[in-house]
C-alpha cells in the first residue's frame, strides 16, 4: 500500500490479507466502476456498474466495445 492508495477515513477497517481480499471478490459479480469520460472542460466521471471476475491477481471487467472511455491512456489503478 502506498500513501496514495492508504486509507484514510476509519483506517482500522482496513484489510491487507490477499486471502481475505480474494474471498471478498470471488463472492461478488457486479462492480460499480467509476472513471473519468471526455477531456478537459468537456471531462466528466461516470459509474458504470460492470460484471467482474479474478483471474490470481488481475481483475477483469466485462464491458461491451463501444465504451472508449472504459480504455485508459496508459496504466490505470483500481480500489477495491
């Protein structure tokens, strides 16, 4: 975890086991994925809810092709 990523509001409920983690995620089956659509004046956020599944340490969203704004730039980060 680094400082970015630390939680900051009720920092005793965070949890740090990958196990635990895991276990959480291969429960659920819908995100809500939150992003950034448009450009400059025109950026805006978006929460499109997504079917999810784990793959070890990779999260894979299900999302049709017409979503661009689903494709970063680059590297994108995730919270779970």
């Amino acid at each position: 975890m680094s400082d970015r990523t630390r939680l900051r509001r009720k920092p005793d409920r965070t949890v740090e086991d990958r196990d635990a983690i895991h276990a959480v995620l291969d429960e659920g089956l819908m995100a809500h994925v939150g992003l950034v659509a448009g450009e400059g004046d025109d950026a805006h956020p978006v929460v499109i809810p997504m079917l999810y599944a784990r793959d070890g340490e990779h999260l894979l969203l299900h999302g049709c092709r017409p979503v661009d704004c689903c494709e970063p730039p680059g590297p994108a980060s995730t919270s779970v």
